[in-house]
C-alpha cells in the first residue's frame, strides 16, 4: 500500500461499508490512523451541551471519519471508482486513473 493513495480534496466513492456507493470530497487524512473524513459521508449526530452559542443544546451533524480501505478514488470519467497509477511526469509524479489515463490533481 503506497501512502497518502487518498488526498484532502479528491472525490472518492465509498465501496463497502456506511455509505456504498456515496461520493464526496475528501475534508481530511488522518494517515496515522488510516482513516479520511468525507464530506456527506458517515453523518454521525453528536449530542451538543447547552451553551451560549447553543442555548437549546440539542445534535450537531457531521462526518466521523472512514477506514481509507474501503475509499476509492472517484474518476469523473469512467463515473465510478478506480485504481490508480503513480506516473513519473517529468520531475513529479502524478496519480493517474489506470482505466482511463485522467490524472488526479496533486
Ligand atoms: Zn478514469
């Protein structure tokens, strides 16, 4: 497994698990872990305190984060989740959609 495979800022698609088959933006890595947070992805409710900024207290939704093992790279071309190339471009190497050659930003 070749690291950071998954980048803040790449659309994935879930393949198994909460959410198969769902798209989002990738919010963050967490690569210690080997997990990502996914934009609309495993909503999870966290019960709030009442507070000053949150008189009736009450649930927040946001996204727990996802095993990166069940994340793919999403590739606006094929429309579905794909596996990647690393490929030398000059001095840098990009990540490539091995379906289609659609290079991946970063
Ligand atoms: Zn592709």
């Amino acid at each position: 497994m070749s690291l950071q495979r998954i980048r803040k800022g790449d659309v994935v698609i879930a393949v198994s698990g909460v959410g198969a088959g769902k798209t989002g933006k990738v919010l963050e890595v967490l690569p210690g872990r080997g997990m990502a947070v996914v934009e609309g992805l495993n909503i999870v409710k966290k019960a709030v305190r009442k507070s000053q900024k949150n008189p009736q207290g009450g649930f927040l939704e946001r996204e727990a984060p996802v095993r990166m093992a069940k994340l793919m790279l999403y590739c606006p071309h094929d429309k579905k989740g794909v596996r990647m190339a690393r490929v030398r471009d000059g001095d840098t190497l990009v990540r490539k959609c091995k379906v289609c050659g659609h290079v991946f930003g970063g």
